[in-house]
C-alpha cells in the first residue's frame, strides 16, 4: 500500500508526526490513517517501519484506541531489542490497555 505507492515510510511517518504535533485533536484521525497503513507495510517488512510504529503508538494512547492490528503480534513477539520490535511491542501494549 504505501510501499508499492512509491512513498517512503519514513516521510510519511515524519508527516504523520507533525499532525499529531498539532494537538491531540488529531490523534484518532492520525491512528486511523497509521493503523491503516501498518499491516501492508509490516508484512513488506519496509524501511523505517519502526518510525510509523512510534508513531501510531503515539496516537493510539491519545485516541485511547483498543484492539488487534494486522500483523502486529509476530513482530512484537520477535526476540531481541530492535527499534522495529520494540515499537511493535509499545504499540501492541497501548492496543491492549
């Protein structure tokens, strides 16, 4: 999806950042677009993902978002310390409350 768009994660991350910046008005509608966008670009395994995870984690705890995302598990429960892994877990831990 945003792979295959010719976008770089790691742009659209920084763009996605600088909205939720604006206030936590934004938030759902950042998580939205972010939650959308994550299980194609977790399972292209793309550049810079952990960027995009950040920051959906980041909007989820302020749009107090609950749930699964696609793709989201294997890479939290991968072992290691990873940037990639560890947002995955931040994410999935805001996901679960």
């Amino acid at each position: 999806m945003v792979c295959e768009a010719g976008l770089k994660v790691g742009r659209v991350a920084g763009s996605l950042g600088e909205a939720l910046r604006a206030g936590p008005d934004v938030a759902t509608f950042v998580w939205r677009l972010a939650s959308a966008a994550l299980p194609a670009v977790l399972s292209a395994d793309s550049r810079d993902t952990h960027k995009l995870l950040a920051v959906a984690a980041d909007a989820a705890a302020l749009a107090g978002a609950r749930g699964t995302l696609d793709g989201l598990g294997p890479v939290a429960a991968r072992g290691g310390s990873s940037r990639l892994v560890t947002e995955a877990r931040r994410l999935a831990k805001v996901l679960t409350g």
